[in-house]
C-alpha cells in the first residue's frame, strides 16, 4: 500500500435493512447510509448500494472513488454464504486491500471489542456467537425458512401458526389471537395473506406479541417463552461461561430478559461499539483476521 493511502482505513455493515458505509481519514470520520444490502437475496440491488455508497463516501471525503477501493477495508454483508461470493463482490467493486465476509463478524467485534463474550443478535432475524481469544463461533442466521429462531418475523410467524391452531381448538382462544384473526376475513386468507408477507412484514406483529406477553396473554407469553428457551439452547451450545459478558443486539433481543434465567440476564451487558466500529476495527487488524468457526 502507498504511505498516502496509510491514514485512510473503510468500514462496510451491509444488512437486510440499510448498509452503512464509514471512512476514517485521520482523525476524520465519514459516514453514508443507504438501503439494504444482503448479495444473497438481491445480489444486483445490493452492488448498486454498493457501488453508490463507496462514490458518496468519497465524494464526502474529496477523494477519488478509485482512492477508497484500493484502502484497507473490512466489508461485512448479509448473504455472503461462501468466500466465492466474497471473491465476486470484491472483484466486481474493485477493492484492492479489503476483506469480505458475513456481516455478523463485525456485530460481535462492534459488540465486544477484542474481549471474550457473547452476543444475541435478534431483530428481524437472528444469529448468535461467542468470541473466545479472538477467533469467532458463528451460529445461526440462516433466514427465516431455515431458522431465525427468537427473531421478530419468527415471531409473527409463530402467533399466525397459533391464531390458526386455535380455530382448530388446539389452543385457547386468547384477546391476541382474536386481534390476528380480525386482521383477515377468514383463517383461508391468513394462510395466503400471510404466505406472501416478507421477513419484515411479519417482524411487524413482534410489538404486539412483546405488548401482549406483558399483559399476561397465554399465546404472546408462549411465544416469548420459546424464544427464550432457544437463547438459552444456543448459550448452551456455543459453550457460554458465566463469567463471560453477553450483549444483546436488535430491536427485539432486550425484551427476552424477564423469560430468560436470572444467571443469564446477570451476564447481560451493554455493547462497546456498533457493527460499524466492528468493520473498521476488523479493517486496521486485517492481516491479523482470524478464521471464523463455522
């Protein structure tokens, strides 16, 4: 790398949501934010965010686009399930110094620094990880169709499934279940309605689960137990120790506290930085990346 171009170091945090875009020029910091960004489920869509957020982040900056593509860069994006799409992604934008992976890595370094931990990340999906001496163990984020367990569409998917087995009198009626009923002219048209809402319509009917478990309603509340039992099931799995932090990330993580055990919700700590402070901090340590644990 050019001794210009040593002050310049890029962040990436692409998610299904919004992708943020951060340039650190010395003491000065840039920053872009545009739409979603996940190269798995529109792959052109997320190169054209792409593309125009690198050109506003230098046009910002005053300097060539070409500049930030060839600087130290970590670019963490949704839907990068293998390092061919990273290949891709990196080769069709012309990034000459950077490393491409899954945005998750940069929530848990966002999250936790270099310290050990664990994070829950639960908002319209899910994922969860435990960082040990630096290497990272992924788990989960899979989308919906595959898991997303705890996650707010999993949760309005669960209260549609529950509205439905309570036609069936498999469950007790309760005042949430109604309130989804009403919502359709019939259970019929909540199948098919329902099979066309998005990932992030059905993370629409999450307030309301979250409201109604508050209020004491048998199906919000059995929602929210399962929930929680998953994040339990994963802690579990990832090998959590007690005296190791977790940081709950996400619009809907924080309300599993009151279902979960009181060890856990002991451990519950706020997060030291974002996913971007990850991906800029993943970018300044790139050649010293660890391989994340799959």
């Amino acid at each position: 790398m050019a001794d210009t171009e040593i002050d310049m170091v890029l962040g990436v945090d692409g998610g299904g949501t919004s992708c943020r875009f951060t340039l650190l020029c010395g003491a000065t910091r840039y920053d872009v934010i545009l739409g979603s960004a996940n190269v798995h489920s529109d792959y052109q869509g997320a190169m054209a965010v792409l593309e125009n957020g690198l050109s506003e982040l230098a046009a910002k900056a005053g300097v060539a686009v070409e500049r930030v593509k060839s600087t130290l860069a970590y670019v963490g994006l949704a839907g990068v399930l293998c390092p061919n799409i990273a290949a891709q992604v990196s080769r069709e934008l012309g990034l000459k110094n950077a490393f491409v992976g899954d945005d998750r890595k940069t929530a848990v370094v966002g999250a936790l620094g270099p310290h050990d931990g664990v994070v829950v990340s639960i908002g319209t999906g899910s994922f969860a990880a435990r960082q040990v001496a630096g290497g990272v163990q992924l788990m989960g984020g899979y989308g919906l169709r595959h898991g997303d367990e705890a996650s707010g569409a999993w949760l309005g998917l669960r209260i549609q499934s529950q509205a439905l087995h309570a036609v069936d009198g498999l469950v007790p009626m309760t005042p949430l279940l109604q309130e989804v009923l009403s919502q359709y002219k019939s259970p019929a048209a909540l199948i098919v309605e329902g099979a066309e809402m998005s990932p992030g319509e059905l993370a629409g009917l999450a307030p309301r689960i979250i409201r109604a478990a508050q209020e004491g309603d048998s199906a919000a509340l059995a929602c929210m137990d399962a929930g929680a039992a998953y994040i339990e099931r994963a802690l579990m799995a990832l090998r959590w120790q007690s005296d190791e932090p977790i940081c709950l990330l996400g619009g809907v993580a924080r309300h599993y506290a009151p279902y979960l055990n009181q060890s856990v919700v002991a451990a519950i700590t706020d997060p030291k930085g974002t996913a971007l402070d990850g991906a800029l901090a993943l970018a300044m340590q790139r050649p010293k990346v660890k391989q994340v644990i799959q």
